[in-house]
C-alpha cells in the first residue's frame, strides 16, 4: 500500500506539468490509430505488387504491335508499383492515346485517390470520362480547376462540361474565366457564342463567333453558328458568304493545352502519330512534326495521309523537291484523292513547270469539278501561257463556285479591264476587295478602272489606300488624275 501511494504523483503545481507530458502521448496514440488505420487501408486498396489481370486496358485483343507493346509496358510498370499514383497516371494516358476512354478514366481515378494534390489526374480523368461518363467528368473537373484555377485549359474544359450539363451561367463564368487567363482562347469565345446564342443575344454572339473567325481563319465551327446568327439578324449576305466558308473549309479549332500534348506524345498508333505531328506543328516544332511523321511511314509506309501530310509539311517549309516526291508517293497509294493532285501542281506552278502543273490540275477537276482554288491556277497556268480566252472560263468557274475567291476576282478583273469590259471588271476588282480590303495592288487596279470609266472621284480613294499599303502608283497616272480631282493636288505633291 505504501509503496503504491508513493508512487503516485505529487498534488499542487507538478500535477499540470505531469498531464503536460501525458496529453501529447495521448494525441500520437489516438492520432496514430487512424493513420495506421489508413495505411492498412491503403495496403489493402493497393497492396504492394498486383496481378496484370487486376489492371485496366488489356490490350489483348490489339492488332498494332506498336500499341500494344505500350499499352502492356505501361499496365507492367503499374503491376510492380500499384502504389504509384504517377504510374496509374501513365497508364491512364497511354489508353487514353489510343481513345480507351473508359478504361483511362478507371486509371485516372486510381491516380487521383493515390495522389490527390497533383491537378492533372482529375483534369485528364475529366478528359477521359467527357463521354462515358459525364457525371464523373463534371465532378473531376471541378476538382481540376480547385488545384489549378489558374491553369485555362482546365476553366475551359469545366465550362464545356457544364454547358453540356445545361448549366448556362456556370458554364458562362468559366468561359470568361478562361479567356481572362488566355485571351486568344478561341474554343472559349466559340463557347460564349454558342451560348449567347442559345441565349437570343446575337450581337454578343455575333462579336463572339467573329472573334473565332479572325482568331483562326481555317476554323469552320464559327461559320457553323455565324449562318444562323447572321440570317436571325436579317443580313442574308453575310449569312450566304458565311454558308459558302462552311463547305470551303475544314480546319479545327486548336488550342494548346500541356497536359493533354503530353496524352497524345504517348501515341503510336496511326492516328496518335499523326495527332503527335500535328501538335508538334502547331507549336511549331517542324522538326519534330517531321520526325514522326517519317517514324509513322516507317512503320506503315503504305499511309496515304501519312505521306500527304509530310508534303504539306515540307512545301510550307519550301522543301519543294521533297513535297513533289511524298505527294506523288500519295497518289500512287491513292489515286483519287484530289487535294494531293492540286498540291502537286501548286509545286509545279511554283518551279514554273507548267506543262506538268496543268496536267494535274485536269486530273484534280475530274474528281473535284467545283474547287475554286484549282479552277484558279489552272486559269493562271492557262495565262501565263498566253491562252487567256481558254483561262477565262475556268476565272468565272472559280468565281461561280466561290464569289468571295480574291484572286480570281481581281485576274479576271484585269482581263476585263484590258479588254474595255470596265463596269464587269470593277464588279470583280471590289468583290476582291471585299475579301482582301489589305490589297494594295487591286486598289491600284479598281482606281484606273474607274479612272477608265470617268469615276476620278471614286478613283482618288483607292489611289490613297494602295499608296498607303505601299502599292506605288505610276506617276503620269497620278498626274493624270490631279487635273481631274483639285483636291488631290496638295496630296499628289507628297506623294512624288
């Protein structure tokens, strides 16, 4: 008894102290019961190896030797640290590469729960399941955008979600959101056209879509849109022009977003190649856009698209010699696909070939009868060899397919006006203008056609614009027109 009351602690001051000790001992203990409980859950959710079988995108059944050896490389290095949330990650983007959505969103979520502070799983986790699941993808991308709200893919990504969820406002305050971190964002002014739009706000939706429109011109999603908003607002040529870049072009939207670049590096089949030369391009890595797309041809030298691709590529570039030889490998792999004859003979016009060129410009009418730009320069062929009244028709054919076609409107002009025709050539020099207002030559051109006509009024105007976009004028022309336009004499001696 006594030996037990001694060993007591003491009462007074020394007893706060003594519960001091204690209290931290009983924290850690309480504290480390629920951590340990976690780990063990964490062990039993990802023991520390797992069976292939037990993990997401077999690629079992896969024909692309390439995919599936990356697919099954990426599955292994998951097998052997099932703990890993950055190994789940890969696996997620590696199937979602080769557009196994499902079976990505399943390795994004494992990603997620194992690393839950790294933003691009539960944005990428939101790109996989946009289509299988959209539930799960709204719920991810919200995640996405509370980790990295500074990032505007992922305010861009969250926005389309929640349009496509019918949740208007939410989606609006996105979009702004995005385009307030990236003001050249044209996915995102689509958007707030699209919803303005739905909206009946059509002037907001008109300055939207227009926005897209001179953002990137070869986009044809805005014109889409512009048909309906322009004809909701009365203005039916607007709406007929917009109509008419419908069916001309065919361009996507682009719109660089870093996580999703690093997605489609994991490609190797043929369409992740070409997808990964195509980023590479747009970012402007040409080397790189050509080293896979000759990595692609390697593997599958058969690929029509693989070899026009690398012509387009290496014409932009000047490569001439090499384009002409991947555009005719194209066609020999795949006779009827026109675009590849008109680019052909783009690079023949361009060495002045000219026999060659015109021969593949026939051979790309045959498939292509209604091609603007292919009437065009076989008019210019045609010209260049002195046989204007056989290039004539093929002007009016490109003018008739596309009216707003600069080129062919301001050559069939000049042809006109050589031969007295001025009232028909003004009409084509103006609907030139119209496409391109920037083009000092054609100014220069509609101000002696109207000079021509006695209009010296309507002249003096295009004299200035083409001096002012460095079109000089000839001087007798100038001196010409100043006897006949008094204003214009004080402006005349600066231009001497």
């Amino acid at each position: 008894m006594s030996k037990t009351r001694k060993r007591r602690p003491p009462t007074g001051s020394r007893r706060p102290r003594a519960a001091a000790r204690r209290s931290p001992r009983w924290f850690w203990g309480a504290a480390g019961a629920t951590l340990v409980g976690v780990l063990l859950l964490a062990r039993l959710a990802f023991p520390p190896s797992l069976d292939l079988a037990e993990i997401p995108g077999s690629s079992a059944s896969e024909r692309d030797e390439r995919v599936r050896a990356k697919v099954e490389e990426a599955r292994q290095a998951v097998a052997e640290d099932p703990r890993s949330g950055a190994a789940w990650g890969r696996l997620g983007s590696v199937l979602l590469a080769h557009e196994r959505e499902a079976a990505g969103a399943a390795a994004y979520q494992r990603a997620v729960e194992l690393d839950p502070d790294e933003p691009r799983w539960p944005y990428l986790l939101a790109r996989a399941a946009k289509t299988p699941d959209p539930v799960i993808a709204v719920d991810a991308s919200a995640r996405a955008v509370a980790l990295l709200p500074g990032y505007a893919p992922g305010q861009l990504l969250r926005a389309e979600l929640l349009e496509q969820a019918g949740e208007a406002e939410a989606a609006r305050d996105h979009y702004r959101r995005s385009v307030a971190l990236d003001p050249r964002c044209a996915p995102c002014e689509l958007g707030l056209g699209r919803l303005a739009l739905a909206a009946g706000d059509l002037e907001a939706s008109r300055r939207h879509l227009e926005r897209v429109a001179a953002l990137q011109p070869q986009a044809r999603a805005p014109h889409v849109l512009l048909v309906q908003v322009y004809r909701s607002l009365g203005e039916l040529d607007a709406a007929e022009s917009a109509a008419r870049r419908v069916g001309r072009l065919d361009g996507e939207l682009l719109h660089n977003d870093p996580f999703m670049n690093e997605v489609v590096d994991e490609g190797v089949s043929v369409i992740g190649y070409h997808r990964r030369a195509s980023v590479a391009d747009s970012l402007g890595n040409q080397t790189k856009a050509e080293s896979l797309y000759r990595t692609l041809l390697e593997a599958h030298p058969e690929d029509a698209n693989g070899h026009y691709n690398l012509g387009n590529l290496l014409a932009r570039l000047g490569r001439t010699d090499e384009a002409i030889l991947r555009y005719r490998r194209t066609l020999e792999i795949a006779p009827e696909k026109a675009d590849a004859r008109f680019n052909l003979g783009n690079m023949f016009l361009a060495q002045d070939r000219l026999d060659e060129a015109e021969a593949e410009y026939r051979a790309a009418l045959e498939i292509w009868p209604d091609h603007s730009g292919t009437l065009t320069n076989l008019a210019i062929v045609l010209a260049r060899r002195n046989r204007t009244a056989e290039a004539v028709p093929f002007y009016r054919r490109a003018v008739e397919a596309d009216p707003e076609n600069p080129i062919a409107n301001h050559q069939l002009g000049q042809i006109l006006a050589r031969e007295g025709s001025l009232a028909e050539a003004i009409a084509h020099f103006r609907a030139s203008l119209a496409a391109r207002p920037d083009a000092g030559p054609v100014h220069l051109d509609l101000a002696m056609a109207l000079a021509s006509a006695d209009d010296y009024s309507g002249a003096w105007p295009h004299v200035v614009a083409a001096r002012e976009l460095g079109t000089r004028p000839p001087a007798d022309f100038m001196e010409f027109l100043s006897t006949r336009v008094p204003a214009a004499v004080s402006i005349t001696e600066g231009f001497r």
